[in-house]
C-alpha cells in the first residue's frame, strides 16, 4: 500500500499555502494526499444541551466544512491527485503524530489560526517537526521558493549521526524535482584558539576545521551520490556559524532539508539549535528529516 502525503489543516492562510504545496509534493512523487483538520470540540461542545436535542455540535460542523474546503482546493490545484479529508476529534499534535507512523510526510504551515500574527513558528508545528516518525515539512517562505523557482534543494550536513536520511531525503526530493542538490557543512574555529597563535599557526589551526568539515561532508555524501548518479550536487564547505549560512542559501533554495535524531528513550523535544533557527527564520520550505537511532 502507498504511504500518504499528510497535510495538517485549519483554513488559515498558511495552511493554504502548505496544501498548494503539498499537492505538488504529491503529484511529483505519485501519492495519494490526506488532509486532517483535528481539533477537541467535543471537549467544549459536549456538555450542551444541543447534544441531546439530535442537533450536530457546531464544532463537528466546522471541522468538516475546513477539511472539506481543503479537499475541494486541492483538487482544484491538481485534479489528477488523489486527495481526501478528515475531521478528527482529536487533539492536533497527537492526531499528526499519529498519521506520521504511516506517512510519506507531514505537512504543516507555518502558523495556526490561533497564533498571533507576529509570532515565528507555530506551536503546532514545531512540536510536530521535533516528534515525528516521518519527515516533516513546514512551508514557509516566498512564492517562488514554494513553487520551486530556483532549482535548488539544500541539504544541511550537521552530525553524521544524523545525515544519512536528510541526504536520502534531499537526493529524492531533488530528482522528483529536476533540480540540484547544494550540500552544505559549515565550520568555526573556536576564538580562544587563536589566542595568541602565530601566523602560521593560526592558518594551520584553520586548516584543520576546514579539512575536518570536508571530511564529514564526504562522510555523509559519498553513497548516496552514488545511489543518485543522475542528480548534480554541489559540496559547499562554509566558514561561518551554522544557522547563518543556510539562512542566506534559503533565499535561493525551493526546499532546505535538515536532519534530526530520535532517541528511543527520550520523549521531549528533539531539536537542535539549527533546526529551531532555520524552522522560525527560513526563506523556503523546511523538511526534518528524523533519523532513529
């Protein structure tokens, strides 16, 4: 059985542009798109009188009418997709943590109708893209990025621990796409370690953050470029802190991926530093790609 494309909604307009996306992301890859809208009405409308009276909770209503308005969008986008909808009584967080068991990926937007309008990521989406199984994407970022203007898919080389599924993750989505792949490790010679250093000491200390980075990158990227021989990619070695560095590219780029590890033991959020900045800040689409350990 294919896997889903899964696509949390809620009728805001960041929502709309996460299922314009995602019906793209579907019909690149060939799968079948579930759109959820999941929300606890019960929990408010269960003790009124009207639940008696044989009349449906407005609520319930409501739920449905937004999946159903996300079906009828999508369809409307890319007629050939498959997409269906589903309003479920269910807290949002553990519904989508619950659909990505069994998913492509799970789709988000970057904020909910119930965040204010100045804040940077949702809640909803941050704690989905730290706990799920699946890879996550949060659309987010100009049109051009979203419609995938440039060619481009970024991959973040962090931890090796952590990068052979973002790679494999970002080879796919670049050769769904046509498009390139620009993997990128970044280095930073600590300052203390200057301290004090001559000249040539100084450029030898250099050296070797660098060489340590083209090293990792190497480390990461040689199989699968392999695997992907069809699909260009460019090994970028950045001098210059992590989050910067793949803020500026994100500017250029239809879809940044980053790689994320789950821990069997621990259940809190699972999200470094980079991830958090690149979720509240990035230009284009983020995917966290979870490698489980």
């Amino acid at each position: 059985m294919s896997l889903s494309l899964v696509v949390g909604v809620d009728g805001s307009e960041s929502c709309l542009q996460a299922v314009d996306w995602a019906v793209d992301e579907a019909a690149r890859h060939g799968l079948p798109l579930r759109l959820v809208y999941a929300s606890r009405w019960e929990r408010y409308e269960g003790g009124l009188p009207f639940f008696d009276s044989g009349r449906r909770p407005s609520g319930e209503i409501l739920a449905e009418r937004i999946a159903a308005s996300a079906t009828e969008r999508a369809t409307l986008r890319n007629p050939d997709v498959n997409a269906c909808g589903e309003a479920l009584a269910e807290d949002t967080v553990t519904a989508l943590l619950a659909e990505s068991r069994e998913a492509f990926a799970v789709v988000t937007g970057s904020h909910g109708r119930g965040e204010l309008a100045g804040s940077l990521l949702g809640s909803v989406s941050l704690t989905v893209a730290a706990r799920a199984v699946c890879p996550v994407v949060v659309v987010r970022g100009g049109e051009q990025n979203r419609e995938g203007a440039f060619g481009r898919v970024v991959l973040a080389v962090g931890d090796p621990a952590e990068g052979s599924a973002a790679a494999r993750f970002a080879f796919r989505e670049a050769r769904a796409r046509n498009a390139e792949v620009q993997a990128v490790r970044t280095w930073l010679c600590p300052a203390e370690r200057h301290a004090g250093q001559t000249l040539f000491a100084h450029e030898a200390t250099t050296l070797l953050y660098e060489e340590e980075a083209t090293s990792i990158l190497d480390e990461v990227l040689d199989q699968v470029e392999r695997q992907h021989h069809e699909t260009t990619c460019h090994r970028d070695v950045v001098e210059g802190r992590a989050h910067r560095v793949l803020l500026d590219m994100s500017e250029r780029a239809d879809l940044l991926v980053v790689g994320a590890l789950r821990r069997p033991d621990h259940t809190g959020l699972q999200l470094g530093r980079v991830s958090h900045a690149v979720l509240h800040h990035c230009a284009c689409p983020v995917a966290v790609v979870p490698e489980h350990l």
